[in-house]
C-alpha cells in the first residue's frame, strides 16, 4: 500500500483547509456550523462505542477494489483506543470529507459509510482525536491554544497538524488514536467492542479479520471470515470458533416507482441495481441453527448492522438501506426501503424453494422462517410487517413446504404430527387396524389430512396440529364405518389389543399409580353392532344349570346391551382372549355379567323389602342361591324379605335367629318373657353341615336385617321373669313401671311390709346403676326398697334382691357392684 503524499504538500493541505473554515467566522454560518457538529456529535450518535462501527464501515470502504485482505484493529487501555486499518490511505477528498460534514458515499460505487458524518461518532468520547494516513498527520483539538472559546468554535472540523504522533504509528497503515475524555470509557468500550460476534462483519466483502486487543490485561479477541465455499457458504471464526451460515444473494433492479422518489433521488442517485442478501446460521454438523436474535443487534443490516431496526426475523438481512447518521434507526417510509424489503420477501422464496431440494434442511428452514411480531412499533407496522413478515407467512400457508412421511410435500395446515411412538404406529399399520395413509385423517377427523416426515422440525409459533388415539376414538364417522363392515368384530378385536399392548400412559393417585383408560370413548361393539362406551356394555360370562339362575340370567341379558360374541369368541389363543377381556374390564369399563353380577341385578332385588313380599318357596329358593353366590359380598344397609318358622314371610327386622343357628344369645327356648318375638325357617339350613357354614349364614342374614337381639328385650325379659319368680315368694305383686315412682314392682312380705322392687335386667355380669330418680326413691324408703337384678338374660336368668341400695352407693347415683348383688337374696 502506497504511503500517499509527501508530509509537506500534506501540512499545506491541512493548513489550506484549516484557513478556509477559519475564513467563515464572524459569519451565520461559522454559527451554523458550530450548532450542527454540536448535535452530530452528541445527538445523532447515541451509543459511545458507536465510532468503532463508523470505523470499520470507513475501513470497509476504504478496501473497495483492493485484492489484498483487508484487516481492522482495535487497541484499547485505560487512555485510548487505538484504530487501524490496511484500506486505501485518505487522500484529500476523505480528508476534506472528514473537515466537514458532508457525506462522501458515493452508493453507485458501492460505498457504504458516510466518512464526513461518521467520524463524528468519536466525540462522544474524545476531545482530541488524531488521524494518521496517506501522509497526512492530524488531529481536532477542543483545547488547542488557538482557541478562545471552543464552544464558540468548530473544532470539530478544524484539523490541526501533527508534527510528532503522540505514539507510533504505522504510516503504511490507517490509524485513528482517540484519547478518551474520562478514564470509565476504557470498560464501558472494552466491554462493548468484546460482545462483537462473528455476524458482525456477515456482509462485508473485503475485511476478512478483526482483531481487538485489551492492552492492560493482554487479552485479544479475533474475528475472522475465512471465506466463502461455491454452495454459498460463507464460514467465520470467533475466537477459534467457526460458525457457518448459508448465504441467498440476488441483484436487483431499481424500478421506476422507486427512482421517482424524492429520497431516492437524493441519496440514491445514478444507483440501477443494488443486491440485497440473507444468511441462514448452520451449526457445526450442517444443519440449520436460526439465530434466535436474528443477528446482532436487530438483524437488520446496511452491510454493518443497525442499531434498532429489528425486522423480527431469525436469519440476518443485508440491503443498502437508507439509514438515518449513527446507524439507530431506519427510515421505515422511504420507497427506496419498501422495494428493498419486498426484495428481502421473494428472496426468501427462493431460500424456501432451495431448502425444501436439500436432502436435509427441508425438515428443518420452518422454524427459520417464524417472526417476532413487534406490532405497535412503527418499523414492523409500517415496514417489516406488511413488507417482510405477512408475504413470506403466507407464501408458507398456501405452499406445500412441509414434507410428510410418505415422500410428498403438504401445505402447513393440512400436515399433521402424530403423537404416538414410531412401533405403535407402525403396528397400527401391522395389524391392519389403519393403512399408512389413513392414519392422519382417522385421528384428524378431516379426510385432507398427511402425516409429517419424523424428521421434521416443528415451528413454536405455529405448531402442527397433533393427533393421537383418541382422534381416532372420537371419530364417530369413522368407527361407524368399521361397525357396518362384516368385519366389525375383526377390526375391533385388533384395535383392543393395539390399545392394550400401547398404554396410554399413567398417573399418580394417593401414591399408586394408574393407567389411563378409555371409559369415556364410545369404542365397545355390542351384538347388536352399535358402539357404546364400556360401562354400558356387558361381558357374558356365566352360564347356570339352576333353572331359576338360567331364566334370570336370560332376562338381564335381554335388557342388557351385551359384547359382541366375536370379539372373544374367535380370538386366535386364550392369551389374546385374556388380553382383551382384561382391556375391555379394566380399561373401559366394561362390566361382567357373570353370577354375583346375576344376583345382585336380577336375584337380590327380589328378596329385599323394597319389592313386592314373595312367596315362601320363592323367597327361600332365591336366598339360598344369594347366599351361596355373594355371601358377605351381598353389602350391608339392607333389609330381606325372610320366612319364619312359622312359615310366614317377614321383614328381617321383624325376625331373630333361632337356637339352630347357634346365634349368640339364645332368644327363642325363653321366648314367653318377651312378646312377638318370631324366629327364622330353618329350612335356610338345608345341606348345612358346619360351623363355618352356619356363621356365613348369620352373617350374610344380619347384612340383610337380622338382630341379635330384640329392641328392650332385656328389659321386657327381666320384667316379666322377675314378677313370675316373685309371685312365688310374696305377696299381691304388681308392675307399677308405668306410674313413674322410681321402681317397677310392688309387693308384700307375708308379713304384711311393702316391698318397692326396682328391676334391672343382664345379658352379662357387670355392675348396675340406679339412675337419680331411682336413687332418691331408694334413699327416700330405704329398708322396703330393693333392687331386683335379674341376670344372664336370655339363656340362664338367675334373679337377686338388694335390699336398700342405698346404703351400699353414692346418693347421686348409685351403682352397686357385682360382688355386692350377687352376695344378696337369691329368688328361686
């Protein structure tokens, strides 16, 4: 690279122009000038690491044409940061350029940056920047000597020449120092320049390296392209790193309606044809990676990338958009952009077009084509939205981008994802339950439907609609189908056991674990060939020889909708005739006729006393076949129909057992102590030979109503036996217990005394309490009071006289003990 000029003709220049802005003080516009570079350099470059972009885009520029490879470096310590550059050196244009504020992009020559504008980025964090290149040495100086007042100066653009660069410089090279202003720059730049990643430089065609070196810990972070392959695409290292993106460039021609734009004309003058271009990440192993970002910043480039255009998409785009100074922003209304991104649109077309002919990108360029919708901001309103996003998602709706299984392409809303394992579906197809091509309209209700390739990369955004099983469970129209086939039982005997060897799956409940089941699908073919859910269907399995049990059994089935016969009958072994009975039971619901199930729908019913009283033979026929059937399974809460011994049918609550059946308090040998009591048939016994079956017996009879014991028939029993033992010992007794005086009985010594007699009746030993009435009465007569306990009701009654009882307990409530009232008078 050639030095440029000699430093003397260079000093003459820099003098030259120096004189000539000089020239205007005292002038509106030397005002003038002095209020622009004030609000270029503070307002318009909002970012104080922005001038390192500016730079780089001025480097960029400076290689066009050059064959060499074009290398940026940035130097940074707590002092300065250090620019330099291999580009083509300044000559007096870029110099005059730099004095000024005029743009000296020339965009029909391909020059991206605007050199005069741009380089004022770099008073955001200098008051004193030096320029070195071409032989000319120069700096802006805010506090040059000359200088009377530099807020009324425009130091900005008056270059001051450099006898001795303040450190050494390469004069080969391009170099800017820039001191800074305030020492907390060094970090807040170090730590931007270093977030720099390798899409920084995607579009840009001669830099090929970019090095940023940390001076004060010796660090250095490199960026490099190393070039790009003949299928476009283009490979750049980070650190070391490579990351590869596939590039989609195309020229494009400027249409009339855009060169008749004011703004076209202005910045865009003499410019045919510009070329625009996106590029798509790829990750190490060549497959398709979008960028979640995009890129950096926005993803939007004008061959650097813009500050704060987002376009919303996940792959980077580059076109020479009009851009406002500083690189924030984009000029969302100009005509000249509107083309460019309808540009951006078709070409993603084609990027679409060559993906889905890539054996391996075509599963995987949908989720690179989702957008992040950012409506309310004008950019995506006005811009990118209607421009960008809206033509490519609809080109997406209407095309047939999205491989399916079978080989063939399907529009997006047509394509399915079935969400069954890869063996379950292809036993589905195995066992001649659905063909291939049925699978994504019989679980997808819609006859349009294709199944997606397995390999396909769903979007999030707009994610495939997913069927699964119960698509095909809920499929009334189908199923009906299958049940008209003369194959029915066929078909759903192999859908069962497709079911039962693929679960559902399962779920947790109070720590045990259940499988999902289908009891709501109406999926059960019944013999008359109608499909219910499980719990209306039964499963036949019972076959009685008893007459009574076998024209029962015939009737429930008749008013019953009962499994199809073939669905087990001709199953191919008993292991697959299991598997489906326990599917069927176990997983829908369905419900086995079989004997319990008889007894308690049609034989139970009959002996309970919700129905009409049946007759004695009846009646003693169906308990019989109950009890041997349900035994205690019968439940409890009921009430039988029974017969007695004296042949009469009553309510069980009506009824006690008699001695034969052992019963644990013997009612019936003393049975005249206590009115109305009737006593079980003891034909229920017949073929009754043990124990054990009589227990059953007392069991499944007191779930049906039978007592132990009759209501107060302890009471009744001691009233009644305790006037017949006392009538033989004394005189004119009597029940009083009806005229509350605090005891039951009254009688006579033959002596003539009265005897007050409470009574109180035992199964078993224990103590007796005198309630307070009772005890006051006591207390009140004292010696002619007794107590009248009579004991081991019903079975071996034995009666005891206390007389005065309260002498021997508390007055409140007296309580006399066992050993003291069977220490007293016994009554024989």
């Amino acid at each position: 690279m050639a030095v440029g000029l000699n430093p003397r003709e260079a000093k003459r220049i820099i003098d030259t122009i120096q004189e000539e802005i000089k020239a205007s003080k005292g002038t509106r516009i030397w005002d003038d000038y002095i209020n622009a570079l004030k609000l270029i350099a503070q307002v318009i470059f909002t970012r104080s690491s922005g001038f390192v972009l500016e730079l780089l885009q001025n480097a960029e520029d400076a290689g066009l044409g050059l064959e060499t490879l074009g290398v940026f470096e940035v130097r940074i310590n707590q002092h300065r940061a250090k620019v330099i550059h291999n580009g083509r050196p300044f000559n007096q244009d870029d110099v005059k350029a730099l004095c000024g504020i005029r743009s000296s992009k020339k965009p029909e020559k391909g020059t991206l940056g605007y050199l005069g504008i741009g380089f004022k980025s770099v008073f955001k964090v200098t008051d004193c920047p030096e320029v070195y290149s071409g032989g000319f040495q120069f700096k802006f100086d805010r506090n040059h000597k000359e200088w009377e007042d530099p807020s009324r100066t425009p130091w900005h653009v008056l270059p001051i020449w450099i006898d001795q660069p303040s450190e050494a410089v390469e004069h080969e090279r391009t170099t800017f120092i820039i001191p800074f202003r305030e020492e907390t720059y060094y970090s807040a730049l170090l730590q931007e320049v270093t977030r720099l990643s390798t899409e920084l430089y995607l579009f840009l065609r001669w830099l090929k390296r970019i090095e940023i070196v940390d001076e004060v810990y010796g660090r250095t972070w490199t960026l490099e392209n190393i070039g790009e392959s003949e299928d476009g695409i283009t490979t750049l290292r980070h650190n070391g790193q490579e990351q590869r993106f596939r590039f989609f460039r195309r020229v494009c021609s400027v249409p009339d309606w855009v060169k008749a734009d004011r703004l076209t004309q202005e910045y865009r003058a003499n410019v045919t044809r510009r070329e625009i271009a996106i590029a798509f990440a790829l990750d190490n192993e060549g497959n398709l990676a979008p960028l979640q970002a995009g890129a950096m910043y926005g993803g939007v480039y004008s061959f650097l990338p813009l500050g704060e255009a987002r376009s919303g998409a996940k792959f980077p785009i580059q076109a020479d958009f009009l851009v406002q100074p500083g690189r924030e922003a984009i000029n969302y209304e100009a005509k000249w952009n509107h083309w460019l991104v309808e540009q951006v649109a078709d070409l993603c077309k084609e990027a679409i077009n060559c993906f889905k002919n890539h054996k391996t990108w075509k599963y995987q360029f949908l989720p690179a084509f989702e957008f992040t919708k950012s409506k309310g901001l004008e950019a995506h309103d006005k811009l990118f939205g209607p421009k960008l996003i809206e033509p490519v998602e609809t080109y997406l709706e209407e095309d047939t981008c999205v491989p399916t299984a079978e080989g063939g392409w399907t529009k997006p809303k047509q394509a399915v994802k079935v969400n069954e394992d890869q063996k379950a579906i292809d036993d589905l197809v195995r066992m001649g339950i659905l063909s291939k091509d049925q699978i994504a309209a019989a679980m997808g209700g819609q006859p349009d439907l294709e199944v997606i390739a397995p390999d396909v990369v769903e979007p999030d955004s707009s994610p495939f609609k997913k069927v699964d099983r119960l698509g095909l469970l809920s499929n009334e129209a189908f199923l009906e189908e299958k049940c008209k086939s003369s194959a029915a039982a066929e078909w759903f005997r192999s859908l069962y056991l497709w079911l039962q060897t693929h679960p559902r799956g399962s779920y947790s409940r109070k720590g045990y674990w259940y499988q999902e089941g289908y009891w709501s699908s109406r999926i059960v073919l019944t013999a008359e060939g109608e499909l219910l859910e499980g719990r209306n269907v039964w499963l036949p399995d019972f076959q009685p020889s008893d007459p009574i049990l076998k024209d029962v059994t015939e009737t429930l089935q008749k008013s019953r909708s009962i499994l199809h016969p073939d669905i087990l009958g001709r199953a191919k072994s008993e292991e697959e005739r299991k598997n489906i009975r326990g599917f069927l039971t176990g997983l829908t619901g369905v419900p086995v006729l079989d004997a319990n199930t008889v007894c308690k729908e049609a034989l139970l019913p009959r002996i309970l006393t919700t129905a009409p009283k049946p007759t004695p033979r009846d009646l003693l026929l169906y308990t019989i076949q109950c009890q041997r059937i349900l035994g205690e399974e019968v439940g409890r809460g009921l009430e039988f129909w029974v017969l007695t011994k004296q042949g009469e049918v009553r309510a069980a609550r009506e009824v006690f057992f008699p001695k034969e059946f052992k019963p644990e308090r013997d009612w019936e040998t003393r049975q005249q102590y206590v009115s109305g009591l009737n006593f079980l048939s003891v034909d229920y016994l017949t073929g009754v030979t043990n124990d054990d079956q009589l227990r059953a017996w007392r069991q499944f009879l007191k779930n049906g109503g039978i007592k132990d014991d009759p209501d107060n028939g302890v009471e009744e029993f001691a009233m009644n036996y305790a006037i017949e033992k006392l009538k033989a010992a004394y005189r004119n007794v009597k029940p009083v217990d009806k005229r509350n005086f605090g005891y039951d009985i009254e009688a006579e010594t033959h002596s003539g005394e009265t005897m007050r007699i409470e009574v109180k009746g035992l199964s078993h030993d224990r103590d007796v309490e005198l309630d307070r009435n009772e005890t006051e009465t006591a207390d009140k007569y004292r010696n002619s009071f007794y107590l009248c306990v009579v004991s081991e009701i019903p079975e071996n009654p034995n009666i005891y006289l206390v007389k005065d009882p309260a002498a021997v307990g508390k007055k409140e409530r007296v309580t006399i003990p066992t050993s003291i009232w069977k220490a007293s008078v016994s009554v024989s």
